[in-house]
C-alpha cells in the first residue's frame, strides 16, 4: 500500500491526473501508513533551521560589505518573510501531530473491539457454565467496552476536519514558497559574496603571516650562528687562561700536593701512634702555616689576572644570556609558527563551511521550489478525496451507526420485557413452593386432628372431639384455599410469552450482530 503522500516527491508529468484510488482512502484513515508518512524526514524543517545558523564569516567585521550584507539580510521584509513561513511550518507540524494522535484513538479502537470480542465469548462461555454472576460481571464490562468505542467513533469523523485543515495548510505553503525562495536566493547570493570576500581577506593574510615568520627565521638563524662562533672564540680564550694560571702557580701546586699528601700520612700516624699526637700535632700545625704562606704567595701571584678572570667568566655569562634570549625567541617563533598553521587552519574549515552553506541553501531551494510546483497539486487532491469519497464513506457509517443505535435500542427493550416476566415467573415459583410446603403441613395437621378426634371419641371425650372436630374444618378450609390458590399459579401462558419474547430478542441480536460487521467493515 503506498502512503497517502507518496505523489510528493514524483516528477511532474503531462498526462491528466487520474481520480484517486480507495486504497488512497484507506490510507487517509489507516494509522501504520499515517505513522510511516509522519516519521518521514520533514524538507520544510531543514528550510527553517538552516536562516537561522550563524554565518561562518560573521566575525569578520572588518569587512564592509559582509557588514552590509548581513544588515540587509535582516531588514524587515526578510523578517516578515521568515516569519511567515515558519508559522505555516509551525501549522503543519501541529496538524500532523493532530492528525498523529487522532489515528493513534483509530489503534485504540480497534484493540477494544478486540477487547469486545473477548469479552463476548467468555461471556458465553459463563452462561453455558451457569456461571451467572461472572457472565453479569463480563455483561457489564462489555457495557464499559462499547460505551468508550462510542466515544472513540468521534475520532473518525475528526480524521476528515483535520485532513481539511492540512489541504489548506498545504495550498497556503505552496503559494508562500515563491516568497521564501527569493528570500534563500538573496541570503545564497550574500553568502556567496561573503564567501569569496572572506577567502580571498584571509588567503592575503595568510601568505603576509608566513612571509613575516620566514624573516624572523633567517634573523634568528643568524644569530645562533653568531653566538656558535663566539662560543668556539671564549673556549680558546678560557683555555689559554687556564694554560696560563697553571704555569703560574705550577710549583706551587706540586708543593701543596706534596703537603697534602704528608698530611695525610701524619693523619694516618696519629690515628695509629698515640702516644706520638702531641709532636704530630706541632708538625701538622707547622705544615699547615706553610700551605697558608704558599696559598697566599698563589694569591698574590695570581691577582693581576684577577680582574682578567672575571671579564672572562662574565662574558661567558653574557654569551649564555645572548644564547638563552635567541632560544626564548626561537620558541616564541615555534609557537607563533604553530598558531598560524592553526589559524590557517580555521580558515579552511571556515571556507569549507561556508561552501556548505551556500551548497545547503541551494538544496533548499530546490526543495521549495519542488514544494511551490506540487504543494497545491497534492492539496487539491487531498480535497477531492475528502469531497468525493471520505464525505460519502462517512455518511454511510452515520447511517449504519443510526440504524445500529435503533436496533441495540429494541434489544434494551426486549430485554427488559424478558427481565420481568422472569421475575413474574420467578415470584410464581416461588409462591408454588411455599403452598406446597403449606398443604404438606395442612394434610399432616388434619391427619393428626382426625387421628386425635377418633382417640377422644373412643375415651368418651366429646367436649375435646368437638372442639378438634372444629379444628379439622378450618384446617380444611385452609387447605382447600391453598389448593386453589396453587391451581390459579399455573404459568403456561408466562412460559409462552417468555419463549416468544427470548425468540425476538434472538432474532434482534442476529439483525445487531450484522449491522455491527457492516459498520465494523466501513470503519
């Protein structure tokens, strides 16, 4: 079975457009067909949602004309176009949630009918077990069942309102597209214009970013080569002065190895002689005033290079500094290096969206225009299925739903005219058990009056065998009158119209029972 809507999305062709189907009627009230047509994904949304994203070059407010762009983008007429549109795509949107819901009532019918199917053969079922108060308990859950399928009828003749309702939405669509079309055409064009300005901005700046990084480069490779040659220079230097000082204070230093030496073997004697510490002591005192005299002759030989020394070593230091500044500002320049390849890559991504959405507003375009071109087709034939065929279809039910009305209506009737000739029936009965249970005691009472009169007769007891003499008659009487009582309950013309009346309400269920599937079929 094909969706109601399944002409939306076809090529327009030149052949007449033939009258709709009946299973193109069936579909308009069949709730799996309508449900596959709603889940559908909606062309009209995508139009909505796609004005609404912020442009990809928006920030870039240093171009004029993309300010000027984007302030005619929005001016008032655009404002009112959009407007417009997105409250008849709000419109539709709730008529198809409306018309959603109103076939999901159309699921729930048909589970209670299902429901009332059930509940009718158990409740047969009890009343072949003479299970009564089960099947009035079952009686009147159908009662329920059927009085909420009465209700949810309504929901059918909803159906053809709000398929009404959604032709008009649908022409109002149509005529409104050729203004919404203009509207993405003008936005296309601005953002084409944007795109190409902001590209070719962004393409100047990347070039001139890289241009300057190059620069700094070669700058910087230039000074490491500097600071290489400096560094090779101070080592020589410092090697000269060390070679220097060395031959300075060469003696001196031989003697101050030796003195370390023995003082380290007078350590040794005193930690193993000690009884010889005392003069030990004196000698390593001696020795040590030497080393002093010699460290201080060092010093004094050493001083005019002194202040030679220190320029040394602070060039050093200066060259560390000059090297450690270059190696700050080479990783400054990694850094930057890293952020414009960022950035540039930002660009492109931009770029790329921006392509996107011009590509994206071209496909709205098609969709409205396709939209423009089939939306009042679609809706004129929506029309003409609700005229020609849903409106008669729906006067046939009201007609078999009248003529179901009138016969569950009799049935009522019937029923109540069984129910009291059961309950005359059922008094009848019950009056019937209660004579016979009198008579048996009336026999058993007169029997036992006679039987009592006869012994007073024969012991001479007249006075007594009168007075149970007159209790025998009335006992009699009573008896008699219970006799005749019980003769006037005979019930056949009861059971009569009983039969009569159960054979009517029979027939009247078989004319309900056909009626019903006739309803239940153009339902």
């Amino acid at each position: 079975m094909t969706s109601a809507f399944s002409f939306i999305n076809k090529k327009p062709t030149k052949t007449k457009t033939k009258p709709l189907s009946s299973s193109l009627i069936d579909e308009l009230y069949d709730s799996q067909e309508f449900s596959s047509f709603i889940n559908q994904p909606s062309s009209s949304s995508l139009v909505i949602e796609t004005p609404s994203k912020k442009s990809a070059f928006n920030f870039i407010s240093s171009s004029p004309p993309s300010s000027q762009i984007t302030k005619n983008l929005h001016n008032n007429n655009g404002k009112q176009k959009k407007s417009l549109w997105t409250l008849i795509q709000s419109k539709k949107k709730k008529h198809i949630l409306e018309l959603s819901n109103l076939y999901a009532n159309s699921v729930k019918l048909e589970r209670i009918k299902a429901q009332i199917d059930q509940v009718v053969q158990e409740k047969q079922q009890a009343m072949q077990d003479e299970s009564f108060l089960l099947a009035r308990d079952l009686q009147q859950r159908e009662n329920e069942y059927r009085q909420q399928l009465s209700h949810l009828l309504h929901s059918r003749w909803q159906i053809r309102a709000a398929w009404k309702k959604m032709a008009e939405i649908l022409m109002e669509e149509a005529e409104r597209s050729e203004d919404v079309v203009s509207m993405f055409e003008d936005e296309r064009d601005a953002r084409r214009r944007e795109y190409d300005q902001y590209a070719k901005n962004m393409n100047q700046k990347d070039e001139q970013r890289l241009e300057e990084i190059r620069i700094k480069r070669q700058d910087i490779q230039s000074q490491r080569s500097e600071i290489t040659l400096d560094i090779e220079i101070w080592k020589r230097n410092d090697a000269e002065i060390q070679e220097t000082m060395y031959e300075m204070v060469m003696d001196e230093i031989e003697k101050k190895k030796e003195l370390e030496e023995k003082n380290v073997q007078i350590q040794n004697e005193i930690d193993a002689l000690l009884n010889r510490v005392n003069l030990l002591k004196e000698d390593k005192r001696k020795h040590d005033n030497q080393i002093k005299e010699l460290e201080t002759i060092m010093e004094e030989k050493l001083k005019p290079l002194t202040n030679k020394k220190i320029d040394h070593e602070q060039e050093l230091e200066m060259i560390k500094q000059r090297q450690k500044e270059t190696e700050e500002k080479s990783s400054q320049l990694d850094e930057e290096d890293m952020k414009a390849n960022l950035e540039m890559k930002v660009h492109l991504d931009e770029k790329s969206r921006g392509q996107k959405e011009i590509e994206e507003l071209e496909r709205n375009i098609a969709i409205i225009n396709n939209r423009k071109l089939f939306g009042k087709e679609e809706a004129q034939q929506v029309l003409e299925v609700l005229q020609n065929q849903l409106e008669n279809r729906d006067q046939a039910v009201d007609q078999e739903q009248a003529k179901l009305k009138q016969a569950k209506k009799i049935i009522t009737d019937k029923i109540k005219e069984i129910d009291i000739i059961q309950s005359n029936e059922y008094e009848h009965e019950q009056r019937k058990v209660q004579l016979d249970s009198t008579i048996l005691q009336l026999s058993a009472k007169w029997k036992n009056l006679n039987d009592q009169k006869q012994l007073a007769i024969e012991t001479d007891q007249f006075e007594k065998a009168a007075i149970l003499s007159d209790q025998i008659k009335l006992t009699e009487q009573q008896l008699d009158k219970a006799e005749k009582e019980k003769e006037s309950l005979q019930h056949d013309a009861l059971q009569l119209s009983l039969s009569e009346k159960r054979k009517e309400l029979k027939d009247k269920k078989e004319e309900y029972k056909v009626l019903e599937l006739e309803t239940d079929r153009w339902l």
